[in-house]
C-alpha cells in the first residue's frame, strides 16, 4: 500500500535531514620514556697530536769518513748502544802526540822546581842574587802552566777520539740513517739519523680561553689542579684506528698564557706508550675526565627535537596531554643526552611516534619496548 504523497514527502526529508553517526578517533599511539638520573662521569674531548718527550737529530760531532754503522733503519736502541763509528786514525795520533807533548811539558816542571829548589838553598847561603831565584821561580810557574796546557789538549784529543764512535743518548727508536759507509760526515753536515723516545710520550692539544674556564668549571679545579700528580683528572686517547687506550695519561702542562695568533692555550697530558700505539706527529683524540662520577639527569636521544628556538622535546603528562618543552642539552652519554635545565626525573617524553603528535594533543601512550600502558 503506498502513503500519500505529504507523508512520504516528510519521510524523506527526515532522513535527509538525520546526519550520519561519526566514530571519533582513537588518541593516536606513542612511546615513551621516563627521565632517569645515572652517576655519570663529566668528560671533555679534544684533537690532539702525539709529540716525543725526546726528539734529538743526532749529528757528527767530528769530522771523517763512516766506517762503520752498527745499527738498522728503525731500529729499537738502548742510551749508550753504538750507532756509527767514523775513521779514528787520526784522531788516535792526534793523542798520542797530546799524550808526548805533557810528557815533555811534566818534564820541564820537574827540571824547573828542581833549579827552583836549588836557588833558593843558594839564595839562602846568600851565595846567589836575588834575581836569579826570582827567575827561577818564574820559569817553575812557566812549566807548570805548560803542563796545565798540554793536559787540556790532551783531553780535547781524547774527546774527539770518544766522538768517532757516536753513541744513543737515551733509549729510543730510530728514523731513516741517511749516510751511507765511507761518507764523510761531519758538524756541518746533515744529521745521520733522527731519535725519537716514544715511552713515556706527550699528548699536545689546545683548549680555546672558553673551553679551559668551562674545563675548570666542570671539574671546579685550578689550573695548578690539573697538573697536580694527586689531583689531575685521567685523559684518555682514541687512536686514528678509533681503539681507546686503557691506560690513562695525565696532564703534566698547561700554558700560562693565550696564544694571539690562535686564540687558545697549549695543554700537555703525558702517557706511558709502553706498546708504542701513539706516534710522534699522529692527531688522536683526546678524552678528559673527571675526578668523580656525578647525578646528571637523561633521556633518550631519540626524544630530542629542534626549531629555531633551540633543542626541545614532548612530555606526556599524567592525563595523556602532550606538551611541548624546551631544554638545555649536555653531553651525550651512549644512546642518551644529558638534560641540565627543563626536565625533571621521572617526565615521560615521546620517542616514537613523534610525527603523529602535536602540543596539545591526547595520546594513548605506551613504555618503549612495550605493549601495554604504562
């Protein structure tokens, strides 16, 4: 049976007119993190170049022909180990004419103060002049200068003579010999190897006038403190390989002043080396760290975030609202950073999910690693 026509004209427009049912949708899905305190272990990295304690170009110290060299490119020596020999006949003779010359000089003072010792028992008879002792004693202090003299030559011959055999100052490692058997060398000529002692050895680095009062800041040290034996703060070094030596150094100088041209201020941690891994001249990083561990307070890197006001990052609070807040970044510590002014322990803050939310917003929020609520 069909309805009239006014009646199904209205139930037309009630249908029309009854808007659809809309689900609302579901808060989208993040996962948090809470803010959490660790003891952590203030620290400073650096670039850093290895320098030799001892570095010496070691040169003839007289001049011949090398007869021999006792030593290999490279080589590992002990102080005192022979490393060239240069031609020493001549400077052999040279003594032996030194050593004939004093002779002849202590024989002459023995005939001086023999003549000596005669005119003054004459003198003293009264059976000679004045004079004649006078001279006497004259020519006795002539020869005993004559020996002084023939005594110092005859050292000089024999230093030269040590100086044909040149010999390691310390112990070290050796560079490229660079003369050749039969060369003649000598003080003008250029140096017959470089030595290098590469244990104990220096960590140079340069700390600009802003990060050494933050340095001192950090660890509330002097600069006397740092160079302290007790009170020095451990320094680490990481190889151009990127391995970390475990063994520490220690800061042995910090310099007084301001480099102008630089704008920094030269600092010196020595090591032990004794495996010889840090190598004059390489760069290799510099780690310094504190003395004592202490609280700092971390989140995850994953939740920081960046506009052109600075680091921020979203907290979840206790009714599921997201709100937006800025902080203040230390150093990172692992897969975390450390938050010094914004957060406190215990906010939860988004690390996924961040490009779904907005400040303002409700979410449903899950921990990180999880599948329930927290």
């Amino acid at each position: 049976m069909s309805l009239p026509r006014p009646a199904a004209l209205l139930v037309l427009l009630s249908l029309i007119a009854a808007p659809p049912a809309v689900a609302q949708p579901a808060p989208p899905k993040v996962a948090i993190a809470a803010a959490y305190t660790q003891q952590i272990t203030d620290e400073a990295v650096f670039i850093g170049k290895g320098e030799a304690v001892d570095r010496v170009e070691i040169v003839a110290r007289v001049a011949g022909f090398v007869d021999e060299i006792a030593v290999r490119n490279g080589a590992v020596v002990e102080a005192g180990q022979l490393l060239f020999r240069i031609e020493d006949e001549s400077y052999a003779a040279n003594v032996t004419a030194r050593q004939a010359d004093l002779g002849k000089a202590e024989a002459s003072l023995d005939l001086a103060e023999i003549e000596l010792a005669r005119k003054e028992e004459l003198f003293a008879r009264g059976s000679a002049p004045e004079s004649e002792r006078d001279i006497a004693r004259a020519n006795q202090r002539t020869a005993a200068a004559a020996v002084k003299s023939a005594q110092a030559a005859l050292r000089q011959a024999e230093l030269e003579l040590s100086y044909t055999e040149v010999r390691a100052p310390f112990d070290g490692r050796l560079g490229r010999i660079s003369v050749s058997p039969g060369e003649l060398v000598g003080p003008a000529t250029a140096p017959l190897v470089t030595l290098v002692r590469e244990a104990p050895i220096f960590v140079r680095f340069a700390l600009s006038d802003r990060q050494l009062g933050r340095l001192l800041e950090q660890f509330d040290a002097t600069v006397n403190d740092l160079t302290d034996p007790e009170g020095s703060p451990k320094v680490f070094v990481t190889l151009p390989t990127g391995t970390e030596l475990d063994a520490p150094g220690r800061i042995v100088f910090v310099d007084n002043a301001i480099s102008p041209s630089t704008g920094t201020v030269a600092v010196i941690a020595e090591f032990a080396n004794e495996r010889q891994l840090i190598i004059d001249g390489a760069f290799v990083h510099v780690r310094i760290e504190a003395l004592e561990p202490v609280e700092r307070l971390l989140v995850p890197q994953a939740a920081i975030q960046r506009d052109q006001r600075g680091d921020f990052v979203l907290v979840v609070g206790a009714d599921q609202m997201v709100e937006q807040r800025y902080v203040t970044l230390g150093a990172p510590a692992g897969a975390a950073v450390i938050v010094t002014e914004g957060l406190r322990e215990g906010e939860a803050v988004i690390v996924e999910g961040l490009q779904r939310v907005r400040p303002g917003v409700q979410v449903d929020a899950i921990l990180a690693g999880r599948s329930e609520r927290p």
